[in-house]
C-alpha cells in the first residue's frame, strides 16, 4: 500500500531538502489561486532565491508560519516586505521576507516545461500582473470555453 502525505508534511519536507542543498524539486500544483498561469495538475519546480526576490516571481511562502501557498511578487516595500496576489486574485497580502520558502523556476504544463525565457512566463510576470482588475471576467471566460 503506498504511503500518503499530507500537503503540509510533504512541503516541509521540501523546505528542508532545499535547505540541505536539493534543486529544481517538483512540486504538484493543488489548488486555483494562480490560474491561468498555473492550473490544477501542473508541476513547479522549486528552488532557493539565487538572488534577491523581484516583482513578478512566483514565491512558495509560508501564511502565519503553517499553511504554505504559492502567490506571484506585485510590490516590494520599503521595508523589505512584499506584496503577494494570486493570479486569480482582486485582492493582495504583505509578507515579511522571512516567510519566503522559495521561489518558482519552472513549470511542467500539458508536457511542456517553461521557464523565464518562455513567452507564457514572460506574459503573466508582466502584462498579466498589470490587468489585476481584468482578470475575473478573462479567467470567466476561459473557464467557459475549458469545460
């Protein structure tokens, strides 16, 4: 019989290989906050920050230190706390830099692997994230036509 994990374990235990030196982990993506870039099914591939973490990067942070989400950079504060929207998303949440657990640098859709030289992933860390109001009535839409 195979052996389930819950998501929470199962990402601490990704936490953990990232800071012990592993790179490029996949990770299965659950849930809707950041469709359409990314969907139910599809794989991120997670990595430490190489560099300091900029507007328009996918970020696996840590929400009051327990439940893990994965949102996109729309804002970085004076004060080094960042602001985070899901893609699906109207509204945004400020974290403190401590909270980042990594960031996204790749993902695996529909057999296909996209980076940050991809035109998908160039669209939605720009002009994607500059629509913000749009979103709901383009995501309706698109979920029409999907089903």
């Amino acid at each position: 019989m195979a052996k389930v994990l819950d998501t929470q374990t199962y990402l601490d235990t990704v936490c953990t290989l990232l800071r012990e030196g592993q790179t490029h982990i996949p990770v299965t993506v659950a849930g809707t906050s950041m469709t359409p870039f990314l969907d139910p099914g599809d794989t991120v591939f997670l990595d430490l920050p190489e560099r300091p973490i900029e507007v328009g990067d996918v970020i696996l942070f840590a929400r009051f230190g327990e439940k893990y989400i994965l949102h996109r950079v729309v804002g970085i504060c004076p004060d080094g706390s960042l602001d985070l929207l899901g893609d699906a998303q109207l509204r945004s949440e400020r974290i403190l830099p401590e909270h980042v657990r990594a960031i996204v640098t790749g993902v695996r859709r529909g057999g296909k692997y996209l980076d940050g030289h991809s035109l998908c992933w160039r669209f939605f860390r720009g002009p994607w994230r500059r629509i913000h109001r749009l979103r709901p009535y383009i995501n309706r839409v698109r979920n029409h036509f999907r089903r």
